[in-house]
C-alpha cells in the first residue's frame, strides 16, 4: 500500500511514433475568480466525465513531528461531512456507480471522482461536499489512523520498503521530503482531529488548487452545473509556501541485518526537480542506463549476461523540488557484492563513454513512441494534464515533447550523465542477511 509515491522519470513522456505531436483533445485553461486554475479537455466517446483535484498541500507541508498529516487529512475528507455519514457517502457512490478517492503525495493532495454523464449534477454535488465540508468525526479518524499504522507495520516487513524508507531519510537530511508522505508509527499515534481540522483550513482553498475536468461535457452544463458550485468555494490566505530541501551530500553505506534469501540493494543520490530543462536528455540517458527494461545496460550486465537478478531498474523522481536518482535491485545475499560493483561500473561507464548511436536512437523512438498509451483514458489524460499544469510545464507540452526527446544528441546525454551522475556522493542502503553476503 505504501510503496513510495514517486514521479518516475517516466512520467510524462513520449508522445507518438513519429516526431510529430500527438494528436490531443482541446483543453481550455481558466482562472476563476477565487483563482481556481480550472482546466477543462471534453471527450465524448464514453459518458463518463473525470474530475481531479490537486491542491499544493501535500506531505512536505507537513509540521515538525506531525509527519503523515498530510495524508491522513486527505484520507480523512472521505469520513463523513456535515451533511452525510461515511457509509452513506459510500452508498450513494455505490448507487451511482461513481468512485471518488482522496490521497497525498509528498507534493500535492488530490482529490478525484469518476462519475457517469446521467449523474454529473449529484456526483460533483457530492465531491464539492467532501472538499469544502468535512466533519472529521473523531472515532472515524481513530479508526483511520489505526489502518494507517497497520499498514506502517506491515511495510517494516516489506525490505524494499524497509530500504527506501531508510534511504530517503538520509538523503534528503531530514527536511519534510525525507519521510513517507503516510508518516511514521510514532508521528502517526500522535496525531488526532484537531491536527486535521487545522491543516484542512490553512490548505484546502480554492487559490491553492488545480482542478482538471474530462469527459463527456460540455461548456452549457459545465457553465449551469458545475461553476457556479466552484465559484461559491472561498478563497483564503495563504501561508508562505517558500521551502528548502535539504540533501546529504557525501557517501554513506546503511547496512540492515534481516533473514533474508534475497539482498535488496537501492543506490543513489540527489536528482532534479521536474522543471529542470535538461530533464529530456536525462530521461533518454536514463532509458539507456536502466530505466529502458530489457533494453537497459544494467539489465543487460546484471540479468542478462549474469543472472544476478530477475529486475534492476534506474529512475528520477523528479517533482516541484529536487527528488532523487535511484538505482534499485534484488539479488541473492550471495551475490550483492558483485552485483552493487556491476551498478557502480555502469554508472562510471555511461558518465565516461556516453551512448552509442543505436542505443540513443533505440531509446528516442521508445520515449516518443510511447506516449499515446498514457492518454488513452479519461483517468490518464486528467492526470497527465494536472501534471502539466502543476509543474509548469505549459499546455504545448505535447507538441513540444517529441521536438525536445527527439533532438537530444549523443553529446548531451554525455554531458547531463556527467552533471547529474555522481559516484561520490552516492548513498548505498542494503538490507539482507549481511552473514551470507559477506557484509557484516
């Protein structure tokens, strides 16, 4: 359940399987008066519409000592407003055959709801109410903050989770990135509806929010049932949203002794934000690196010319402030030696030799290529286009997007694998049974 909530370098790419831009819906963008950033891509093909909300209220908000607040206050929305109980939410979703989530990220909260044409008015009527109106009934919140810690427990078993838990919180040097957007068993236990209450009025405004709606409506219905609902969601003052992200910047090793066959080795260090402009040849010599699958080196070197390991994989995981660069496995106990000095040879290798003319090829036709799978569902392009808009990346991404993948040369791969690889400062966490991998 709570895996780490990334933004793979992945995200957002490709665009089709020529250098032209994809084909993409209109999408109108607004700023209401309660400056509400409303955008809006009708899609008719199916009578569903989407909404998704992001609102810049997500873990790194978080107080001192009150980590998962963020979290917990999103989930919270869904427990019963002044007007309906939980479980009578939950039946009206069900009758109508709607679905509406809440979460937070490390980033942003969001909220979303899925909702057939025929029951647009009483869906939106319903998502507005869980936004704007939460009661957070006391045992309701008790009971989500024990599911909460549940889950924080059963991923003190998971090791992957044991080791990235372990690597952020030594990479990022203690700032708010550097723990889980869901929080820790001792912050979590502390927490209650006052914590909530609070962090719900500073943060969830309409000048502190992005809202994306797609689907099968039009301007009439969206001017007679759905703005004047928004419209009427006053705005408030903000607190300062200036942040700092702190980073270690000097190698560490993290060995932790579990009874484990299998090693579970994560390699890393400091990445990029998302608006970074060299994030497109970063994301070409990633690809080639190990984010490309069974196209990738460190597959190649490790699986398949070792059989050191079923997976390996490198990633960004860019977001509004500088996440991390990861480089993560499992092996055998036995073999974790040989294979964490197989990424570090490969790390070196790309940052002195760059990439062939066919790697770089190979991986620009797979990043352009790709990107029309990512569209391909109301759920997706609402994502895709909240992304868009939250980073900055403006609404002619995709016409520009396969013009920046696809003009990215052998030279700048090298030259980004040189500035953003840094053997180093490189953190190293294991977890396994260290006897056995001859690490004690």
């Amino acid at each position: 359940m709570f895996r780490r909530l990334i933004l793979p370098l992945m995200l957002l790419v490709g665009l089709c399987v020529s250098n032209s831009a994809v084909s993409m819906p209109a999408v109108q963008r607004a700023v209401l008066p309660n400056q509400l950033v409303m955008l809006t891509s009708e899609d008719h093909s199916l009578p569903f519409v989407t909404f998704q909300l992001l609102l810049n209220a997500g873990s790194w908000r978080d107080p001192e000592g009150q980590e998962g607040l963020a979290y917990l206050t999103a989930k919270a929305l869904l427990l019963g407003t002044s007007n309906r109980r939980a479980e009578v939410i939950h039946e009206e979703l069900d009758f109508m055959g709607a679905s509406l989530g809440a979460s937070a990220t490390k980033d942003y909260a969001e909220v979303s709801l899925r909702v057939l044409k025929k029951d647009l008015e009483k869906g939106f009527a319903l998502f507005m109410e869980v936004l704007t109106s939460p009661s957070f009934p006391e045992q309701e919140i008790r009971r989500e903050i024990e599911k909460t810690l549940a889950a924080i427990r059963s991923a003190e078993d998971q090791p992957d989770d044991v080791a990235q838990r372990h690597f952020e919180r030594i990479l990022f040097a203690g700032s708010p990135y550097g723990h889980p957007a869901y929080g820790t068993k001792e912050s979590v236990s502390k927490l209650g509806r006052e914590e909530v209450h609070r962090f719900f009025k500073t943060y969830y405004h309409p000048n502190n929010a992005l809202l994306t709606i797609v689907g099968d409506i039009g301007p009439a219905e969206l001017k007679e049932k759905i703005l004047p609902r928004l419209e009427a969601w006053p705005r408030a003052t903000l607190p300062d949203s200036r942040f700092e992200v702190r980073f270690q910047e000097s190698p560490q090793t993290v060995k932790i002794d579990r009874n484990l066959t299998q090693a579970n080795i994560l390699i890393g260090h400091k990445g990029v934000e998302r608006a970074n402009p060299d994030y497109y040849a970063l994301t070409v010599m990633n690809y080639i690196l190990g984010g490309g699958g069974f196209s990738s080196r460190l597959v190649e070197e490790i699986r398949n010319k070792r059989g050191l390991a079923y997976s390996v994989a490198s990633y960004f995981s860019p977001g509004k402030f500088p996440g991390s660069f990861e480089v993560s496995l499992q092996t055998k106990n036995s073999s974790a030696k040989e294979a964490i000095s197989i990424v570090l040879a490969e790390i070196e290798r790309i940052r002195k030799e760059g990439v062939s003319d066919q790697e770089l090829e190979a991986a620009k036709k797979y990043l352009i290529g790709s990107f029309p799978m990512r569209l391909n569902t109301q759920a997706k392009l609402a994502h895709f286009l909240s992304q868009v808009e939250y980073y900055g990346l403006g609404l002619d991404y995709p016409e520009k997007y396969a013009f920046l993948i696809g003009s990215v040369t052998r030279d700048e791969v090298l030259r980004v694998a040189r500035a953003y690889l840094h053997p180093e400062k490189l953190i190293l966490v294991i977890v396994a049974n260290l006897k056995e991998a001859g690490l004690e």
